[in-house]
C-alpha cells in the first residue's frame, strides 16, 4: 500500500530494498524473510489476485468505463460519411471543480460533424435515465434526423438503456477507443468552444443551477451560436518541408452549412432561417452575459471540504527566503473568501 500498488515486477525489485524498514514495523521472521526475496513476479501475481480485485481501479477525469454491451457497441476506426447530416458525436462534460465526489451538474454535449451543429444540455448527476432523456431533447431540437452518436466508453453511454434507445429509433450507436480522446476530436474542441469557454471549471451542484444552466443552452446559446457563429472545417493537411500546413474551407454558419446539406427538415430550416432575420445578435449576446452572471452567482462556495461553517482554508506557510511553499492542493487565486461571489473571471 506505502509502495502505491506496484505491478508485480516493480514489487519484487523493490522489495531487497524495503525489506529493512519492513523488518522493523512487522517483524518478520527469517524465514518469511527468505521467501519474500525468492518468491517470484508470478507467483506474487498469484498470491495478491484475491486482494487485487478488491481494489477500486483508479480512472483518470470523469469517465468511468462502462463494462457491459462493448461487444454490442462496435468501435469506430473509420470516419463519419461526412456528405451525410447527423452523424455526430457526444460527450458528458463534469462541472465537478475541485472535488469529485457527491452529485453534481452535467453538461450533455451534441455536434454534428458534417453541419457543426451543435445542441447542449445540463443534466444533475449521470444517471443513464436523465442522460438517455436529455438525448431525446437534443434530438428532436435537431434540423435533421439524428443517424448515428460516437460517444467515449464511459458508463452513462455504454448501458442498456440508450442501447435499447438507439435501436428503437434506428440510430447507429459506435464508441472511440478507450483512451483516445483524438478519436472523438470534434465534440472534445466543442467541449471547450460551446461549454468550458462559458462556464470555467467551479463546480455547480444544485437544482437552481442546472435549471439556469438548461435555460441558457436550450434558448439563447443555441440560438447564437449555430445562426450567428461561423466556423471553419478543416480540408486537408498538406507537408512542405518540415512543416504542416492546414487548408480550410471558408467561413460558415451552422445553420448555413445546414441549408447546404441534403436530408434536412426545410421546414424546421426555414423556421430557423426566420428567427435569424428577427433576432438580434448583439441582444442575443447581452442576454447571455447575464444569465451567464446569474449561473456564476450558483456556484458552489466551497471547492473543497472545509473544516467547519465557511472557514476558510489555513494560509500557505512560508520559507524563510520569503517564498511561498509548495503544495499539492490547489490555492485560490487572490485569497480564498466563501462569501464572495464568483465571477466570470475565478470562474475561467
């Protein structure tokens, strides 16, 4: 446990060298000690397995791989057909802060690869049934039928009951390869344009703030960013020398690249086209920024556990030269204050 769980090999090179302060705390008799230094990597293996298991295995962020369907659920090594709207990619977004423990406010993020489309949720905690919801929504926002998601192999994706729901509505439900976020490229740089750009890294974890939060996606944002937004796809990539360079198409809007694609709902697109020639996009981003205000104003006070009611973490010791010592928990820019409220600035 002191060693941080070593593989096998590791465990017996480091043991000759751990066996001396071992020998202290244990007390370990000769002939324990004899077979410890003659024991080997595979039977060390064998005799932990039974403890091994128990072990929770650590997993890096917030995705917890799903273990169930991966046979069902084919990976995806090619590309999209990306002639052909909707076909997309998803992603859950964790706005967790520091701590990632309890329940907190989701991000459920939608875009299409062919139109750069892209439709947001929030969703309270990552239950399969709230998130399998959530998709419904974002599908019938769209201004095409919803052919295929990508998602990573996280648990909230990989389950029985978007299984069954993808089946039911005839959608082509493929999964990137575990580890790989450049398999799902798209939705990871919508993750930072469309949802960390906007909303930072504190943790939001009450129903007041995802209601806020679902209030800004499926109205305003959506509207802005898809009508008034261009965005650029790249063609291709071309070496000249040592270097790369990247050709991209020209500049258009969601909802143009839409107007463009075959097998869309034109009367959805027509209405959308409308609503673009009545809105206001400066009005439009002014009221962003304050519901924005309003949803920073919902964030959690505390990133991490305090030791009583709104005490604030113990100030940083300091060395003698002056300087100030370094620590493995993060410090608050600026001091840390519970009472004062934050800002888009300590957000981001």
């Amino acid at each position: 446990m002191s060693a941080g769980y070593p593989w096998s090999v590791r465990l017996k090179a480091l043991l000759p060298l751990w066996l001396p302060w071992a020998r202290r705390r244990l007390r370990l008799r000769p002939r324990t000690e004899q077979q410890l230094l003659s024991i080997s990597a595979r039977q060390i293996d064998r005799r932990l397995a039974p403890y091994r298991r128990e072990l929770l295995k650590r997993v890096y962020g917030r995705t917890k791989p799903g273990t169930l369907l991966k046979h069902h659920i084919p990976l995806r090594t090619d590309r999209w057909d990306v002639t052909t709207a909707g076909f997309t990619e998803i992603d859950l977004v964790a706005h967790c802060g520091t701590l990632g423990d309890g329940e907190f406010v989701h991000s459920l993020n939608l875009t299409d690869i062919q139109t750069t489309w892209v439709e947001t949720a929030a969703v309270l905690g990552r239950g399969q049934g709230a998130v399998q919801a959530a998709l419904e929504e974002l599908r019938q926002a769209l201004p095409f039928r919803l052919c295929g998601i990508d998602s990573d192999n996280g648990s909230e994706f990989i389950n029985q009951h978007l299984w069954d729901y993808c089946q039911a509505h005839e959608i082509q439900f493929t999964r990137g390869r575990p580890y790989k976020k450049d398999d799902n490229a798209h939705i990871e740089q919508k993750n930072w344009t469309h949802v960390r750009k906007l909303l930072g890294y504190v943790r939001y974890d009450t129903p007041a703030a995802q209601a806020a939060m679902q209030a800004l996606y499926r109205h305003e944002l959506r509207l802005f960013q898809n009508l008034f937004l261009p965005s650029v796809k790249l063609l291709r990539k071309e070496r000249v020398g040592a270097r790369v360079r990247r050709r991209y198409d020209a500049p258009r809007t969601p909802l143009e690249r839409v107007l463009a694609a075959p097998a869309v709902d034109r009367d959805r697109v027509a209405a959308l086209c409308d609503l673009r020639d009545r809105l206001d996009p400066f009005v439009l981003a002014r009221t962003i920024d304050q519901k924005l205000e309003q949803i920073y104003a919902l964030a959690s006070r505390h990133h991490r556990p305090d030791t009583g009611t709104n005490a604030a973490p113990p100030r940083p010791e300091r060395r003698r030269g002056g300087g100030q010592r370094l620590s493995i928990h993060p410090q608050p820019r600026g001091g840390w204050d519970p009472a004062r409220p934050v800002t888009r600035r300590m957000a981001r």
